[in-house]
C-alpha cells in the first residue's frame, strides 16, 4: 500500500482519518492513482472543512478494474469453493467488527451521520456480512420433474453472473457499499464499487479490511469519482451486473447506459413514504414513531415517513405533538454523542432541502416547527437545518410530491381507510409506509392495500439482512437483503439430459 498520504491534516481531524491510507483507486490489489491524475476534495458538512483529496478515476481507470475484475473471477474467485467464500466473509466481518469505532467516525466526518446513530450501526453491519456468509453454503439448483419423452434427466444449477459494478450513495456509506459488495463476494462474483463523490472514506477502508482478510487481488475493485465515473461503470461493456442506489433520474440514467450489453440491473431509488396514524394507535409510541420515521439522518433515507397521514378526530393534537418532540430535538455537530441532528451531507444537499422549505412556506403550508436553517453560532459554517414539521399540506404540494431527503415532514388529515390508501397510493413511489393502530384487522388490510416494498406496522425503519427490501413502481426493482437478494447475483443454468 502507498503511504503518500494525501489527507489535509488539520489538529481537528481525528486519528481515524490521519491514519487511513492515501486515497487512492484499488485496482488488481495495488492502490493507484487516477491515470488522470485527477483529485476531488471530500469536505466535512459539519465545518466545511477539506478532510481528504481522492483519486477521480476516469474511463480508463474503470475500465483497468473491469479488466482485473474479469481476471480474478476467471481465474480464481468464480471458482472458489463456498466454504472459503464463506470463511473469508467470516474474517471480514471480524475485521469491519475490530475496526467498526473508525468507521463510525469517518461517516460522522465526511456525511453529519451523528456519532450516536454511525456507532450504532454495528450490529447492522457485522450481521448483515455474516448472513450472507451463511448463504454462501446455501446455494443450490433444483431437479426438476419434467414431462419430456423417454427417460430425461433434468436440473438447474446457480452461476455467478460475473462483474459486478456496485454504485453506492453517501447516506449510508459503509452499510450502502456492504449491502452490495457482502451478496455479490457470498456468489462469487468480483466488483468494481463505486462510492459515493460525497462519502468515499469508509467504502475505501472497506477495500483495505477485504484485502487484509486475504481475498484475491481482483476481487475487489474501487473506483472513486462522480457521476462521470458512475456512467462509465454503468456503460462498460464487460460488467455484467450492476446493482444501484440512489436517485430516481441517476436510475433511469442506468437503465438507459445498461441497453448496450443488456447488463442485469437492480435499482433501490427514491420514495415519498406515507406514514398513517389511526385514532385508535398507541399514540405516545406513534408521535416518537412518525417523527423518527423523517428525522432519523437528519431525514437522508429513502425510506422516510415524509407525508404523514393523521385520522382527522386526532390530527391536530398529534401534529402539535410531533412537532413539539421536534423543537426539542438536538441539533448540533455530529462529534457530539447527544446530537440528535446533525448537518446535511452536503451544500448542495442543504440548497435542495432549504429550496424545498422555501416552497412549502410559499404554497402556505405551516410551519409548526422548524421551517429555517439552523447555521447560526457555532454552527456558522455548517449545513444544518431545524427539523420541521408542516401542518395544513396538501397533496399536490411540491413538498408532499416530491422526495426532499432531509428533515422535513408533511401532515395531512383523513376520514376514511378507503380514503387514505387511495391518497397514500397516490405517488410515482412505493419504497416503505407505515401504519400505526391496534386494529388487527385493519393493520392487515391497510397493509394489503399499499403500493409499497415494506410495511410496517406500530413500527417504522425496522430493516433487517433477512427481510426483502425494496421499491414499487419507480423506488425501483429488486430486492436486497433476504434470500431472493442472492438471485440477483446469480445466472440460473438448466441441465437437460437424455438417459434413454
Ligand atoms: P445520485 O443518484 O446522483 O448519486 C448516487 C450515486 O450515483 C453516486 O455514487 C453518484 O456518483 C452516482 N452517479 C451519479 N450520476 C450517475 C450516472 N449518470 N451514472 C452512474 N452513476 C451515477 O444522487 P445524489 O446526487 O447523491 O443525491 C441527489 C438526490 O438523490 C438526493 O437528494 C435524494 O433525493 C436522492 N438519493 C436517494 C438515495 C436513496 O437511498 N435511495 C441515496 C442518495 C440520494
Ligand atoms: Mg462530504
């Protein structure tokens, strides 16, 4: 590894960053430069600080690691044995476990994630790699009866699909990169990942603890760069599959630069998530619920609860009640263990987030919380907004159509069920929703009802590796997690045999 290191060291980054290595493009198992030599500046939000210049690799870049990609899934990873698929995995995970305080710094640094919710992705990500080691054993085909003349033989066998290309966002950098990379290592697939321009840091130590765990060089590829590099992963001719989140239009951009070798896509997009409480909810565990269900990350999941539907004989009084649970929210620099908020990703993230605030003001929604930035004090040079909550939206505001990803929730009342799974359904969406009430009946009805990839009910962000994740209609298609996430990195093979 290179220990020109390119950090910008400056007393206030921690240990954590100073020590990672140069951040360089990891292809074939040598960390390079871009043959550009071209660097981007990865910034920290919550100061507007420079934390670290990275490579920006270009067409040839990608095309180098596709190239070392293809090799080592030829020439060895393609054909390794389950169980060392598996044990490899295994001390991955051991890894990312010893070094998990580090990484929990480095998105707090690069993305705002608070220090308190980044540590507490731990368990998310350890067991997410050790279920898809697991799987890893678990692969099989089928024999299948068939109806064919004489005496035939005929079964199916799993594959692997080849090159991966794995293009990740920043809302959540080490579990977005592992996500992808965990399913495609447990088939024997190789990758060429590309992080997210706005949060490199941790998918690149990633990269190192797979190195140091002892997979293969090749099997591994990291390509960082924008949308540009992004593009060039989607078009590549030799890349078999390429699995995505991010943006609906970024998406559709995919879909579109896949045509040329009809590569095999799976899309987690955007969503505009309805949450509806019903009167007869437990409605302390529904108000924390609803206003967790946005403001968690600071509102930068694609699944937040962001129209939030209230049964009309309640609504006032729990709008009054989330937005009050919102005004005492903390707000503050990430680094500190009590904050609750902490700054937008990015500038142009706040630009975006602040632009649609503006916009619900102007259409005449009312701001019961919030409904400002918070970049005042200390906070100065940051891109912090006030958590806020809007009463008195309608459905065809911008602010209720529209995915903000960030800390904005807009509420609505309803009469009926019939009435508030039609408003619901009513969205280019269908990633999450939620329902809140102790009517078991109607908690299964609504739940039928709902055009969405996930339910949940008296709960909401429940995520877990063994449960399907995934969109409806333009949140995408595919499911990650669950077992049926393993097909994605699978070519199916069927075996016809003529015994007599
Ligand atoms: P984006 O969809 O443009 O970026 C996601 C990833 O795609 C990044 O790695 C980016 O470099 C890459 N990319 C960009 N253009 C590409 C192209 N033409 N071909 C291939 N890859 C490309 O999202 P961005 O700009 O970071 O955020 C914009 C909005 O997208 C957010 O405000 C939010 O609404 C939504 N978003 C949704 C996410 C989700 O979890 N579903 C995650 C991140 C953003
Ligand atoms: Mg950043």
């Amino acid at each position: 590894m290179n220990e020109t290191l390119t950090t910008v060291a400056t007393p206030k980054v921690p240990k954590a960053l100073a020590s990672m290595a140069a951040k360089k493009l990891l292809i074939n198992g040598k960390w390079v430069n871009a043959a550009s030599g071209k660097t981007f500046e990865s910034i920290n939000p919550a100061t507007g600080e420079v934390l670290a210049h990275i490579a920006e690799a270009g067409e040839s870049d990608v095309d180098a690691a596709v190239k070392a990609a293809r090799k080592a899934f030829n020439t060895t990873w393609g054909s390794t044995k389950p169980v060392e698929r598996q044990r490899l995995l295994l001390k991955l995970a051991d890894l990312i476990d010893r070094d998990y305080d580090e990484f929990a710094m480095l998105d707090t640094l690069e993305m705002g994630m608070p220090i308190s919710r980044s540590s507490a992705g731990r368990q998310r990500v350890v067991g997410m790699i050790r279920f898809y080691a697991g799987l890893a054993t678990a692969i099989h085909g089928q024999n299948i009866s068939n109806s064919l003349p004489g005496s035939v033989l005929s079964y199916t066998v799993k594959e692997p699909v080849g090159v991966v290309g794995a293009i990740v966002p920043w809302n959540g950098p080490l579990s977005q990169a592992v996500w992808k990379v965990a399913p495609a290592l447990a088939t024997g697939c190789t990758l060429v990942l590309k992080p997210s321009e706005q949060a490199s840091l941790s998918p690149l130590k990633l990269a190192e603890l797979i190195e140091e765990a002892g997979f293969p060089p090749g099997v591994m590829n990291v390509v960082t760069g924008a949308g540009a590099t992004g593009a060039a992963v989607a078009a590549h001719p030799d890349i078999d599959k390429v699995g995505f989140t991010g943006s609906t239009a970024t998406g559709q951009a995919i879909v579109r630069a896949s045509a040329g070798n009809l590569k095999r896509l799976s899309l987690e997009l955007g969503g505009k998530s309805p949450d509806i409480i019903f009167a007869d909810a437990d409605l302390d565990a529904a108000v924390a619920g609803a206003a967790m269900a946005v403001f968690t990350n600071c509102g930068q999941i694609c699944i937040a609860g962001s129209r939030l539907f209230v049964e009309r004989s309640i609504h006032d009084e729990f709008v009054h009640r989330v937005a009050e649970l919102a005004g005492k929210m903390r707000v503050g620099s990430p680094l500190n263990p009590s904050t609750e908020l902490g700054p937008l990703a990015s500038r142009l993230q706040f630009d975006k987030v602040m632009g649609y605030i503006k916009s619900g003001h102007d259409e005449g929604a009312k701001a019961l919380s919030g409904g400002a930035s918070a970049n005042t004090g200390e906070l100065a040079n940051g891109c912090y907004v006030q958590p806020t909550v809007f009463s008195g939206a309608r459905d065809d505001m911008k602010i209720v159509r529209e995915e903000i990803f960030g800390p904005v929730i807009s509420a609505m009342p309803f009469d009926s069920v019939e009435e508030v799974v039609q408003r619901a359904n009513n969205t280019s969406y269908g990633l999450g929703s939620g329902v809140w009430t102790r009517d078991v009946s109607k908690a299964h009805q609504v739940a039928g009802a709902l055009k969405a990839g996930t339910v949940w009910v008296n709960c909401y962000l429940q995520l877990d590796p063994a449960i399907p994740f995934g969109g409806y209609k333009m949140s995408g298609y595919g499911r990650e997690s669950g077992t049926e996430h393993m097909d994605h990195y699978l070519n199916t093979k069927s075996v016809v045999v003529r015994l007599s």
